[in-house]
C-alpha cells in the first residue's frame, strides 16, 4: 500500500517518468493557511542543482494545489498537490529491459506485477517520489506548534566526518565514475513532552517507517543509538535537571518510553550509495540467461543524501503531525 498516517494520512502516487506525481493528504484541519508558494523553501532544498554531485535531471518541481484549499486556506477536504514531470528521458531505459540493475527494484518490481512494472528510472520505486514526500512534510510543519524547530545537515560522506572534505570526495568519487553513501541528521527542538504510543506506535517506530520508506535509506538510530550498546548504563542515562524534564545529556535523542520527553529529538538516517553508477557492471540478464557487462546510462546523483536530506526532515514533520496531541 501507498499510504501512511491515522490522524495526518497521505497517499503518494506516481511514477519516475510519467506525466505527474503527486501527494493526496487527508486530515488537514480547515482554516490552515497554504499557498503554492509555502512549499518553495522545502523543495528548493531537495530540487537538483545540476552540479556537486547531483543529478544533471532539471525538474521545475512547481507545486500545484489542485484539491482541499478555497481562498488561500484549507477546507478540511482531502488535500492534493500534483507535480508535472518534465524533464524525462525514457528512452535511456529501453536498453535496459531485461537487464536488471544491481541493487535496484528492477527485479523485485518484475516479479511482484508480473512483468507489468513502469521500468523507466525506477517507476514508482524512484527517489523522485520523494519530491511529493517533502511536499506532505511542508503541510506537516504547519500543524505543529510554533516552537518546533527544524535543523537537518549532513553530517557524513563515504565515512567521513569532516564538512570541509565533502566537495572533494564528491569530485573524486564522480571522477571514478562511482557512488557514496552519507549520514543525514535531524534534531527537532521545542516538541511537548508526551508525544507518541507505546509500544506499537512509539515516536521512533513511526519516524522509522517513514524513514525507511525514502529510497535509499538503509539504518536509522536515535540519540546515541547504536553507540549505546558499547556504553554502560552510568554513561547512557541522562539525568533529569529540573520540572521540565531537560536532561543533562540526550543519549535518548528524545524520546524515553516512546514518547516525546521534551528534549530535543535527535535522528540520524544512513544512505545507502547511490546504485546507479557509470562504471561498467557484470549482472544477470533475464532476457539472454546469461551474466553480462552492463553499462547504465541515464542521470543519476554522485550521493543520494544531498537531496536526500530535505526528504528526512518531511518523514519527521509527518511523523509528529500524525502523532500530534491537543
């Protein structure tokens, strides 16, 4: 299923190169203030600028309203916001048929439908379904209260940590005709205390749902997260320092019992290196039987987490607004 959310629900749909992907959001309160140009800022952060190791693909990415506003102000009906796809190329794919990807859903895809699959740039698996995802996480925010704030970097590239070493492992790894992976943060300040479920539906097994559902992402951690398992409880506890609950460190990230503690929230998203890359591959051909030299063609980005990371921080945003409490 295409669909995610109880209180704040959305359905992406879509493909790679079809005509338009788009977002149909259910449970936006009537009254909320949104236009077109509320959406920009989001997608200015996710949309590609053609260089540093993006992909060369140039959409316009322009949002349009097409259900659920009257007047500049939602009615409280279903919510849709379509994007046009413009700049496809699909008959990079044509040479491909057959000829399955390594560590992409080409296969998968196949077989679940049949052979009856979009195979064009990935179809509806493609990372540019994430454009409609940051557009649901822009409508999010809006809900929240005004003291949640947002702050997402990267915080690492092919392992390393340093920011001033980033542009030039992009160059090189691009130069190699390869791909690299990269670490997305997102801290989340001013969240109530008590947000969330237990067990079932906790703050971090709602995020991770999400989060996991952006191509590409391959762990997620909370806090300290798998830190945690090589320290002791002395040193992982975080100490509460007065009647609002702050804590004197956030091994946590936030969150204790499932729930919001007040705290900041901090997540930490694992992107896997892009799969597409211009190096010569050997990998099975379904149509000959055979393994075989595959070269793939098409535009593709260097690291998926550059645009990645405004798709991180709208699976938070949904994530709190579904969770959202009186």
């Amino acid at each position: 299923m295409n669909r995610f959310g109880t209180q704040f629900r959305l359905t992406l749909w879509g493909e790679s190169h079809g005509p338009q992907i788009g977002v149909t959001i259910d449970g936006v309160p009537a009254g909320t203030a949104l236009a077109e140009a509320d959406f920009e800022s989001d997608l200015a952060r996710r949309r590609s600028s053609g260089t540093g190791g993006a992909t060369p693909r140039r959409e316009k990415d322009e949002p349009q309203i097409v259900s659920g506003t009257y007047r500049g102000y939602t009615t409280g009906a279903p919510l849709t916001i379509v994007f046009a796809n413009g700049d496809t190329h699909p008959e990079e794919y044509t040479a491909l048929a057959g000829h399955d990807r390594p560590s992409h859903a080409d296969r998968v895809a196949w077989e679940r439908s049949g052979g009856h699959n979009d195979p064009r740039g990935g179809g509806h698996f493609s990372g540019r379904l994430t454009l409609a995802l940051v557009a649901a996480g822009t409508v999010a925010k809006k809900l929240l209260p005004a003291t949640v704030r947002f702050a997402t970097q990267i915080v690492g590239i092919g392992g390393c940590t340093d920011p001033d070493r980033f542009d030039e492992i992009l160059r090189a790894t691009a130069a190699d005709g390869d791909s690299v992976g990269a670490t997305v943060e997102c801290r989340v300040g001013g969240i109530p205390a008590g947000w969330g479920e237990p067990f079932f539906d906790t703050v971090e097994s709602l995020a991770a749902h999400l989060l996991f559902a952006i191509p590409g992402v391959k762990g997620v951690e909370f806090g300290s997260g798998f830190a945690a398992a090589r320290m002791r409880g002395s040193e992982h506890n975080d100490p509460i320092l007065d009647a609002a609950g702050r804590t004197a460190t956030n091994h946590a990230g936030g969150i204790v019992g499932g729930l919001t503690n007040g705290n900041e929230l901090v997540v930490r998203a694992a992107f896997k290196p892009t799969a597409s890359i211009a190096r010569e591959q050997t990998t099975y051909n379904r149509t000959t039987g055979r393994q075989e030299p595959l070269v793939i063609g098409g535009r593709h980005d260097t690291c998926i987490a550059l645009r990645g990371a405004a798709a991180v921080e709208a699976a938070v945003a949904i994530t709190l607004a579904d969770l959202r409490r009186p």
